[in-house]
C-alpha cells in the first residue's frame, strides 16, 4: 500500500509520521469495508493553501480510502489530528493496532478555525523543565490544535538559554540556590536552574513545526531582569547588588534602557533567531520597576537626546527600539499589554493582554491583540473551591470559567473584534515545581479553551462535558495526569503540608484589581 501526497516535502514527512504513529499501514481499514486491501493509493494529501482558509481541511473517508485537502501543513496537521480521534483511543498509545487492525467511520469532514493563534504560555524560567517535558508538551497541545508554544525563558528567577556571545547568561544566571514557595515559605536550600542549549532550541523549533506548531521565544525585558543582571551587573542599576531570586515572584527589578543594553540584547536575540524557526518574538515589556531611571546620568542623557520628559517615554522607546531590529529580520515583535501603554510598540507589533478587557480594547483599536486575561487563561491558579484542591497562585478559574472565555467579546465593534488574532493559556510556574503538576493545571481546561479558540466560542456547556468526557479516554492512552473533573486524585490533592490550600479562594478580587490596572494610561 502506499499514500500519495501532492504538496511540499514537508507535507509528505506530515503523513509518514502520521502513519508510522499508527502503523502498520496495512492494519488501517475504513469501517465500511474493513477487508479492502486491494488500492494501492489509498491515501491521498493535496495541498489546497489557494482555496483554504489557514489550517483549514477537508477530509473525506470512503470505504477504499482517505483522501485529505488541507491550507498547507497546518491544514494537514489538522486533518491528520482529526482522523485520531476518529479512531479509538488506544491509537493515541504506542503499542500499534489490535488485533484485526483499526476501523475508521466513512464520512467527510470540512472544518476551518475561527482564530489562527490558539496558544499555549510555559514558564521556563520559575521552575526549569528539561527538553523531554517540553517535547511531550508540544505532542499534547499539537494533540487539541493549539498552533503555538510561547516559551516564557528569562525572568527574576533564572535566564533559560544559553549564549555563546554572552556565556555568563547560561553559567551564572542560569540557577539559584534556593527556592521559597510562596513570599512566606522558607527557603529550600536546594539549588535549582537549567537552559537550553541553542542545539536544544534548534531541535525544539523543528520538533513543533513537524506538528503545526510555532514556537515563540520570550526573553522578558526590561523589568523582571534579576537573573540577567546577576550575570552581567553592569546592564542594571549601578551600585545595586544584583542576583537570581529565590522567591515565587519578584518585581522591582529593571535594567537600563540605554543604547548599550539595546546592542546587548540585539546580539542575544540574533543568537536565538538563528536557531528558532518563528516569525514572532515575544519582548514582555511588563511590571517594569523605572524608579531608579529617573536618577541615572546615562538614561537622562539619552532622554535629552529624544526630547523625552519621562521615563515612561524611555520604556517605549527601549522596545521600539529592540522591535526595530526584529523587523529587520522579519520578525514582529509581541509585548505585554504595558508595552502598548507605555508606547513600546510599531506598526504591525502584537499586543499580548493580560491585565483586563479595557487595555485589550483599547489596544486592539490599532493593533493585533492575542487574548490571554489572567481571568480565566491563567491556568497556574487553582480549578476549584474545593478544600482538597492543591495550593496555588490563587482562583478559582474553573473549567467552566474557560469554557465561556469569548477571545472577541460580542460588545466590542467590529474593527477591535477583527484584530483578535486568537488567545492562549499561561502557566506561570512559581508553584509548578514538576511535570505531573503541570499536566493537573493544563488539564482538561486546556481542552476546554482549544474548544473555544476553533469553534469561536462553547454554546453548550453540557453537551461539551460529555464529548470532554469522551476525550479524556484519549488523555489516559497519552499519559496526562489530568484533574478529574470531580476532583483531584489523593495524590493530587493538597494534603496537610505545604500544599495544603491556604484560604478560600479570592478571584473576584482578583478580577477587580486586574480590571483596574488594566484602566491605566
């Protein structure tokens, strides 16, 4: 038997990985005529990106074969994921078919997602998670359609790739010796750090592409800078101590927006533009500490120099700054919703906000937003008010909480719903020490918002938890150590030591302060 693609060789490499996943390829019959093994072109990619819209497919099953059409390798991704699910999910595990082989049901399928960036936030940089964990996580996402992986990897807390131009980045400000969880929690004792090599990255960015999806690189900057300055002290404020933090958040930190930082920085991110395949990078721009700019000689230098007034002027002109040099690698720049306010943003920037609906609106007037609230994207806070439930950052954010998220509320006017580009879930990891709790906070809501992100919006709740109920056998044949939906397991559960649930749950609050920074001009 043999497949026949008409389309680029990536498209081709798109289906052979697909059926050496569940080989062998003689043991896969349609349901119809489960003996037909007489075509020898039984299944046929062809690449239709000219009357498609992106990631969209058709797939049609006949009892003789399979025949795809699909907007590039997107599309095929798509079409091929669709065709799993149609199997049983033993198809998800390795172990090949049973028996007599698998059954798929005749019948055609046209589908085409309602945003082209369904995405997905890992924090690298709070708790190191090695190349194997992010591998595994870019099959679950590319499992439920997600198209990108935003790799959040510097912070306060450690810088997470290496620089061969910059080698203090990966020696120095890779790790620290100690971990508190929480502001209050004692410290470890125990060191903690990683990175990637680029080699790492480059194999990352190859791996995500051969499953539809795109990595976007996120060196946060300029707050949130402890690690970075710890390595080179001389791009922070001078006469400040400087080091990788230990606590679960730290802000107050910044380094200088002068035109030395900016050359800095350029030459770090043309290391990781030569390695990560993306046409975005991710600058943050967020929870910037600018006290001190107001007192630096060098930075009220370079103010004069712009007529700026205020050092609000000098955060923007940082970023437009760093912008400027991705465009010239054809790259757009994304920041966080601060980046917008403070005017670090160009033309065609992607504005990232987290803080509210006001700031996304007022945003999305100019430019291309991607949705991703704290309410309720933020997957690092706990899914319910149940006393069992593991400590977090905060919550609840339920599973239904995400289900009726709409990424382009139906108030807003039609130009601001057009910029939506899509949304994403975060997974800040302060309190995400491993891989099997990092699995409990994705899923199942990360279904729930892949839902949202290609359908547009979950009308039946209901009738949603029994397909998420269906699903959840696939997430067994893959591995997910998943919540219930009625509850952690034991073993899951917060228990009487340091995981055990601090207080009731605060997210109204929460709401209200994130609406209300999200006001700020």
């Amino acid at each position: 038997m043999a497949a026949s693609v008409a389309g680029s060789d990536e498209t081709q490499r798109l289906l052979q990985r697909f059926l050496s996943e569940v080989k062998p390829l003689d043991e896969m019959r349609t349901a119809s005529d489960p003996r037909n093994t007489t075509e020898t072109k039984w299944f046929t990619v062809t690449d239709a990106e000219e009357e498609l819209a992106a990631g969209a497919y058709v797939l049609e099953i006949a009892e003789d074969r399979v025949d795809i059409r699909a907007s590039g390798s997107e599309g095929v991704v798509n079409a091929l994921t669709t065709l799993r699910q149609l199997l049983p999910p033993q198809a998800w595990r390795r172990g090949g078919p049973p028996a007599g082989g698998w059954s798929v049901p005749c019948g055609i399928v046209v589908d085409t997602p309602v945003y082209g960036w369904r995405g997905a936030m890992l924090d690298v940089a709070r708790h190191f998670f090695p190349k194997r964990t992010v591998l595994r996580y870019i099959d679950l996402l590319a499992a439920h359609r997600f198209n990108r992986l935003h790799l959040h990897l510097a912070d306060d807390q450690g810088w997470r790739v290496e620089s061969r131009r910059h080698p203090r980045l990966h020696s120095i400000a890779s790790w620290r010796p100690s971990t508190r969880l929480g502001p209050d929690g004692v410290p470890d004792g125990t060191p903690h750090g990683g990175y990637y090599t680029l080699d790492d990255l480059a194999e990352i960015s190859a791996y995500a592409r051969s499953r539809g999806i795109t990595i976007v690189p996120e060196i946060d900057v300029p707050g949130h800078t402890s690690a970075l300055r710890a390595a080179y002290p001389e791009l922070g404020e001078p006469g400040r101590e400087h080091a990788v933090q230990d606590t679960v958040w730290a802000g107050g930190s910044s380094i200088s927006p002068t035109r030395p930082v900016v050359s800095f920085l350029q030459e770090v991110l043309e290391e990781i533009l030569d390695v990560v395949d993306t046409p975005y990078v991710h600058l943050g721009g967020d929870e910037c500490d600018m006290s001190w700019w107001t007192s630096d000689p060098a930075i009220a230098a370079e103010m004069a120099e712009h007529g700026y007034t205020d050092v609000k002027q000098m955060h923007g002109h940082f970023l437009r700054s760093l912008g400027g040099f991705l465009a010239g690698r054809g790259v757009r720049m994304v920041v966080w919703d601060e980046g917008f306010v403070t005017g670090g943003v160009l033309d065609d920037t992607i504005v990232m906000a987290w803080r509210g609906h006001e700031v996304a609106g007022r945003a999305a007037a100019s430019h291309d937003v991607v949705r991703a609230p704290l309410f309720p994207t933020y997957f690092n806070f706990d899914q319910s008010d149940l006393p069992g439930e593991r400590r977090s950052e905060g919550g609840p954010i339920t599973l239904g909480d995400v289900a009726a998220f709409p990424p382009a509320p139906d108030e807003w006017p039609a130009d601001r719903r057009a910029r939506v580009l899509g949304g994403q879930f975060q997974i800040w990891t302060e309190w995400v020490p491993n891989e099997r709790h990092l699995d409990y906070l994705s899923f199942p809501r990360a279904c729930a918002l892949a839902e949202v992100l290609w359908a547009g919006k979950i009308t039946d709740l209901p009738e949603f938890e029994e397909r998420l109920a269906t699903h959840l056998a696939r997430l067994d044949a893959l591995g997910v150590e998943y919540r219930p939906l009625d509850g952690p397991h034991p073993w899951q559960a917060g228990g009487t030591g340091v995981w055990r649930r601090s207080g009731e749950g605060q997210i109204e609050e929460t709401k209200k302060w994130v609406e209300s920074v999200s006001r700020e001009a």
